[in-house]
C-alpha cells in the first residue's frame, strides 16, 4: 500500500552499502515501527530467559521447560489462520494495538505473581497459553503489515531490518536478562517487559497509514480459508519452503528449549552463562539477518536459503558435543546465523510469491510452520531429554535438520 498520508521520505545518498542497508528508513511508518518494536522485543527477550530460568528453577525438569513452550506456541498453530484472514480483511494497526495491549497486561500478571512469591508452574503455563493466543492473532498481522509500511521493492530490505531488529533484541534482551537475574530475580524482568509493550503502543499511535479498501461482498470463514490453503499447496514453491520451515522449527528449536540444561548442567555456567549463551546465539541471528538486508534483489535466495538450513544443521551438531562454555558460546554464532538466514530468506521468498489479495493467509501459514511447530518440537525436545541426555537430543535434532536440508533445500529446476 502507499505510504500517501506519511512525511516525505528521508534522502539517501545513491549507492553504498549503507543506503543499501538502510533504504527502508526512508519511510515514516516504518521507523516508528522499528523503534517501538525494538524496545518491546528487548523486553520480550528478557521475559523469555527468566521465563525458561525461573521453570526450570521451580521443577528441575527439561520435560516442564518444553510442556511451557508447547503452552506458548500451540495456540500459533491452531489459530494461526485466523490471524491471517483478520490480517487481509480488517485494519491491521488497530489489530496490533489490541494484541500488543493483551501481551502487556499479561506480562505484568506474571510479574505480580512472581514479585508476591505466588508464582507457581501452571500460572507460568496459563499465562503462556493466554500470550500464544494473542500471539497467533499478533504474529501473521505483524508480518504483513511491512507491505503496508513501504512499498513492494523495499519488502525484502524492511523484512531484514525486521528480522535484525529482532535479533538484535536477542542479543540486548539476553543479555539484560541476565543482569537482572543475578541482582533481583525474575519478577523485575517481567515487569520490565511489561512495561517495554508502551513503546510499541506508542509507536503505532503516532503512524499515518492510508485507510484499506472495505471489501463488502467476501466468502464465507472457511472458504477464504480454504482458498489460502490451496494456493499454498497448488504452488510447489510455496510448498517446498513451508515443508523445510515446518522441519527446522520441529527439530531445529531443542537447543532453545535445552538452554537452561546446558546452561545448568552441561556447562555448570549458572543464570549469567545462560544470558551470555542466548546472547551469542542472538550475535549468530543478527549477523544473518544483516545479510539478508544488503540482497538488491530476491535473485539468489533459493540458493543462500538452501546453504543457511545446511549450515544451522551442521553447526547444531557440533554444539551438541562441547561440553566446554566459551567453545558452546562460539557454536552458538553460527547456529545463529543459519537458523534466522534461513528463515529470514524463506519469510522473503513467500512474501514474494504470495499475491496481495492472500499475503495474510500465507504469511499464516509460515507463522503455522515456524512458530506453531516449534511447540511439538519442544514437547519431543523435553522428553527426549529426559531419558537420553540434553546433548545427545540436540545431536539427533541437528543430524534430522541436516538430512531435512539435503532433501528439500534444493532448488526446483523452475526455481533455479
């Protein structure tokens, strides 16, 4: 959509890396959005490693840290397209406005529960299902309110920005997490996330974005539902990168969940070595997304898509056998690097081939597969370590990740 009611675009010099980077800065929706973004997602960040801490220090079990990330991601998968069909029909800001509000009161319900020494592990599981449900709403409109931010040839370069963003809130929340851990416990942390949410609200308040068309005569729910459907499938394309997304996310996410094991008993490294493991693992991230920014244009993407899921795969491995903290740390960059490339590269690859009319039903679908997903993997992540060990399940998970790339990453003849 054109950015018609906004301020007048800020110049940039002609060429360079640095226009190159930055060229999604030119657009005044879309530097609110980053800002605000950036400080709620530190805030995000921060909850998500004391939110991990603060299970595994109530029950000691790798089991309960993947039944709580199951309780936050299931609902993705099930409500997902939902999301997307509000995200193609309705006002995508007033949409965000109400998730972002659901997202910070439930922040500062953790918090009070956790500052009054109530909190106990099915608050942490209740509340984690109440933000998946907000978050399936959230996430697909998010996605695809970029389009509506800057216009189609800035796509690929504002999904990177968004996607550093994100990761350079991983490398900031972490870290901060791990500080506030270690002087006042985890109640402050989500108290500061709550708190974080108003930057966000802020910045969506204060954007002018053109008024959507009304769409009076629309099919029914589940025949708009099904029309996303089918095209996702009906495009082998589509299909092939919603399948390797679906088997990264099922596999590739044990390591996260594994943290406060490694961080606890493989590495004896304590709550600061477990801020400074997802720290690395965020410098890994924001290095990928960073390359996704300077691509001019989407020519190459199959082929950096396909090498990034090999690397992720094979760098997961390797973590798997250290038993060494600054050796872990070191891995972790390039688990980092790969997972979020490829990521990042698949999200641009389907915002490319999706058309207007179905962008938000299938930007869905890779919420479904990225984020819906990882809670099955966290489940199988938790019980498998159980009985075999946190790093002989991240091994396995790594070595399903690499053969998933050596059998779907590869280009079709079309796409090649």
């Amino acid at each position: 959509m054109p950015e018609n009611l906004s301020a007048p675009a800020v110049p940039t010099r002609p060429g360079g890396a640095w226009s190159l980077l930055t060229r999604s800065f030119r657009h005044r929706n879309f530097r609110l959005f980053f800002a605000g973004q950036f400080v709620s997602l530190t805030g995000t960040w921060m909850q998500n490693v004391a939110e991990a801490w603060l299970v595994y220090r109530l029950t000691q079990s790798s089991a309960a840290l993947g039944s709580v990330r199951f309780a936050a991601l299931a609902p993705i998968f099930l409500l997902a397209l939902v999301g997307g069909d509000w995200a193609d029909r309705a006002d995508r800001r007033r949409i965000l406005l109400g998730t972002q509000t659901a997202a910070m009161l439930l922040a500062f319900a953790l918090a009070a529960l956790c500052l009054t020494g109530t909190v106990q592990v099915w608050h942490i599981v209740a509340l984690a299902t109440l933000l998946g449900i907000t978050s399936a709403l959230d996430v697909p409109t998010r996605q695809t309110f970029l389009s509506d931010m800057v216009p189609r040839d800035d796509l690929p370069n504002a999904i990177g920005l968004n996607s550093s963003m994100f990761h350079l809130a991983r490398v900031v929340g972490p870290t901060a997490a791990g500080v506030v851990l270690a002087a006042v416990g985890e109640g402050w942390c989500f108290f500061l996330n709550g708190v974080s949410f108003l930057a966000v609200l802020a910045s969506l308040a204060a954007m002018r974005v053109a008024p959507r068309p009304v769409v009076l005569d629309r099919p029914p729910f589940l025949t708009r539902l099904r029309e996303g459907l089918e095209y996702a499938w009906r495009t082998r394309e589509i299909r092939q990168v919603l399948a390797l997304i679906a088997l990264g996310s099922l596999f590739g996410s044990s390591y996260l969940v594994l943290m406060p094991v490694f961080a606890s008993d493989v590495l004896g490294s304590g709550a600061g070595g477990f801020g400074l493991l997802m720290t690395a693992a965020g410098a890994g991230s924001l290095a990928g997304a960073l390359v996704l920014t300077l691509r001019k244009d989407p020519a190459g993407l199959w082929r950096l898509r396909s090498r990034s899921s090999l690397l992720f795969g094979a760098a997961l491995v390797c973590f798997a056998q250290s038993s060494a903290f600054w050796l872990s740390a070191a891995l972790l960059v390039p688990v980092g690097f790969g997972m979020i490339l490829f990521m990042a590269t698949s999200n641009t690859l389907l915002q490319t081939l999706a058309p207007d009319a179905l962008r938000g039903r299938i930007m869905a679908l890779f919420s479904m597969m990225f984020m819906g997903v990882a809670p099955f993997g966290a489940l199988l992540a938790g019980f498998l370590a159980e009985s075999l060990g946190a790093q002989t399940t991240v091994a396995l998970c790594g070595a399903a990740c690499l053969l998933g790339s050596l059998v779907l990453g590869r280009p079709s003849p079309a796409t090649r």
